[in-house]
C-alpha cells in the first residue's frame, strides 16, 4: 500500500514536471512570435515607401518574419480564439505581398501581438520594480556598445537608439524580448547569453532612456492624468507611438526614469497592476509565481493604506480584508480559474473605491483656503472684542 502510494507520488510529480515544461515551452513560442511581430511593425516602414520597395533584402526579411510567426503560432496549443489569430497573421502576410501603407501594416502587426499576449497569458511585465537606467549602463557599455555605439548611436551600421519616433514603436516589453537568447537571434550567447530577468529589464530601460537623454521631465499633472503609465503593467506594454501626443512624450521620459516616478505612483495603482499580473500567472497555470504576486499587491500596494482606509470608511475595510483573505485561500488551494479571476477582479474593484475615496474632494483645496479665511477672520474678530472691552474698562477707571 505504501509502495502505491509513492508510485502515485512520483507520477503526479512526473506530470506536473512535465507539465511545467510544456508551458515554458509554449511561452517560448509565444515569446518568439511576439518579438517578430515587433520587428515587422518597426522595420516595415524602412523597407517600404508608399508602395515601392526601398530595401529589398530588408522588405524579404520582414515577409520571412510573417511566415516564421504564424509558424510559430500553429505550434501553440490549440485553443478558442487561435484560428481568427491565425486568420490574422494571413491577413498581415497578404498587406505585405500588397506593400500595403507601413502606418496600417504597423498597427496591425502590433495588434495581432497584443491578441497573441491575451490568448497564452504571456508575462510581458516584471513584478519588481524598474529600476534605474544607470544600473544597467556599465552591462551596456561592456556588451552593447561596440555594436550600437556608446551612446546608442548606432555608428551607421544599426539602428540609432536614440530617435525618439522609432523608439515611441517599441513596447519596453518589446526591448526587454530582444535580449532573450531563447526568443530573439539577432544577439550572440556573449552578449545576452548569461542574463537573467531583472538584468534585461534594466537594459531595456538603459536602451529607452537613449531616447530622452537630456530632456526635462514631463509635467506632474500628466501622472495623474495618465496614472496606468507611470505602473506596471502599464508601463512595461504600452507603445508610446499609439497614445496622445502629450502621453506619448511623458511615457517616453517615465521608462526611462523608472526610480524618479515612483512616488507619483498611487499604492493602490500598483496593487492593481500587481494583481493584473497575479491573473495572467494564474490564468496561465503559474500558481506560485500568481501567490507570490498576490502577496507584493498586498504589501507594497495595500497595506501602507491600511489604516488610512480603515479611517475613511470602515465597511469598505471590511470588505476589503475579506476579499483579501478569500484571494489568498483560493490560490493556495488551486481553486479553478473562474473563481480566482472574479475574486480578482472584485478585489480590483474594491481596491479602485478605495483610492477614491482617499483622494481629496474634487475643490477641496478651495475649500481649505475659506476654512483659513474664516478663522483668520473669526480671530481678528475675537482680537476686536477683547480690546474693546479691554478698552472700556479702562475708561470706566
């Protein structure tokens, strides 16, 4: 009986092991799709010019890019949603037969990238923190530079790093997917080789900063008019070239200087991005990786406005620790994913009301300065009397 039982041990763990394997496999592909399309939505344009080929070889290589993608693609598990994915990919590989317009080709490149994300719950942000582009740049200079120049110039021979509109077309997820061995070829096992996570995060912030070298900040107020911007996943997805203008500036700047936003990011905004992150863990079969995320929203992001919430609305508090509770059990015990995704999403909910009603009212500032007004007021009234009857009394005498 006992023999039985470790056999059975042994098999559940042989499967899961084997499990665990396919799905980084399959990130893998999906990784490597991803990371074509993002060359074929920023190089098309170099290679085609209102209908006419401007760089053969260049123009052959994006087409190349389209039939390795949908390769890579049918070899994903099959799934609701990956035939129309499919049908896509065929859609961009005939707009490239067409030499159709690059700014159409481009968004649809991009598009079909952000479908194939959704559809295999890619991991396309860090649940740490950004850190600095300086952490990076003595990486950069002893592997990168020979090649892209010291200061991202390209020398000629690359892509210059620093033109802020090629840039604005890349996702920092998109830089990040460049210097993965397993996904991208165009490095060599010397350059990117012995990275790991964090170290190509901090290149990809090094390469975005290229951009804004030298440039002012971004007005504050665009951080609170863009909040989702300056948090992750926000930041790590977004391709600047798709929002406002004032927007586009402003995130080009803030990937750039991860380490000097952070105090204009909300704590509740964070915990919602870590939580967004914690369902594409889960969803995509990660339990401790969505456990250990749930676990940052809760303490970076929640529990410094712990008290502060309590305070403002008690009910609220309760509902929240609640859910919190009711979350955590959840993954421990491998609850099915329809449950965890609506807890989830109800805790982002509750997290959402939180941050507004600590926000002040909206005039609330005004409403400070009549308070001041009105006491200075009240004061220099109170003063008026004293010395009035101060007065009167020593007239008496």
């Amino acid at each position: 009986m006992r023999n039985s039982w470790t056999l059975l041990l042994l098999l559940a763990l042989s499967v899961q092991s084997l499990w665990a394997q396919q799905v980084a496999e399959n990130d893998k592909l999906a990784a490597r799709a991803s990371n074509l399309l993002s060359y074929i939505a920023v190089g098309y344009g170099d290679a085609i010019d209102k209908g006419q080929i401007i760089d053969t070889g260049l123009y052959q290589l994006q087409q190349d890019h389209a039939a390795e993608a949908l390769d890579l693609v049918r070899k994903l598990p099959d799934k609701p949603g990956r035939s129309a994915l499919e049908n896509s990919m065929a859609g961009l590989q005939a707009a490239l037969s067409r030499r159709e317009d690059a700014e159409k080709v481009r968004r649809r490149a991009n598009e079909i990238a952000d479908r194939l994300a959704a559809l295999y719950q890619m991991q396309r942000s860090p649940a740490h923190s950004l850190p600095s582009a300086s952490l990076a740049a003595p990486l950069f200079q002893q592997r990168c530079a020979s090649c892209h120049g010291r200061w991202g110039q390209g020398d000629g021979a690359l892509p210059d790093l620093r033109d802020a509109r090629r840039m604005a077309s890349f996702s920092l997820y998109d830089l990040y997917n460049t210097l993965d061995p397993n996904v991208d070829s165009v490095h060599s096992e010397r350059v990117d080789g012995d990275l790991n996570s964090r170290q190509r995060w901090a290149l990809a912030v090094t390469v975005a900063a290229f951009a804004v070298k030298n440039q002012l900040p971004p007005s504050a107020d665009l951080a609170e008019r863009y909040p989702a911007l300056i948090s992750l996943p926000g930041m790590a997805v977004t391709r600047p070239i798709e929002l406002p203008t004032d927007a586009r500036s402003a995130l080009l700047w803030w990937r750039g200087h991860p380490h000097l936003i952070r105090s204009l990011e909300h704590p509740l905004t964070r915990a919602e991005g870590l939580l967004s992150l914690a369902e594409t863990a889960y969803r995509g079969g990660d339990n401790a990786g969505a456990y250990h995320k749930l676990m940052l929203a809760y303490r970076e992001g929640y529990k410094p406005l712990q008290q502060s919430i309590e305070m403002s609305d008690r009910v609220l508090y309760s509902k929240l620790q609640a859910q919190w509770q009711t979350l955590r059990r959840e993954v421990l015990s491998n609850a099915p994913n329809t449950d965890v995704i609506a807890s989830i999403q109800n805790l982002g909910t509750l997290l959402g009301r939180a941050r507004a009603r600590l926000e002040p009212m909206p005039g609330g500032h005004i409403s400070y300065l009549w308070a001041a007004l009105l006491f200075a007021l009240a004061l220099a009234l109170g003063v008026s009397l004293w010395w009035g009857l101060r007065w009167r009394k020593r007239s008496r005498l």
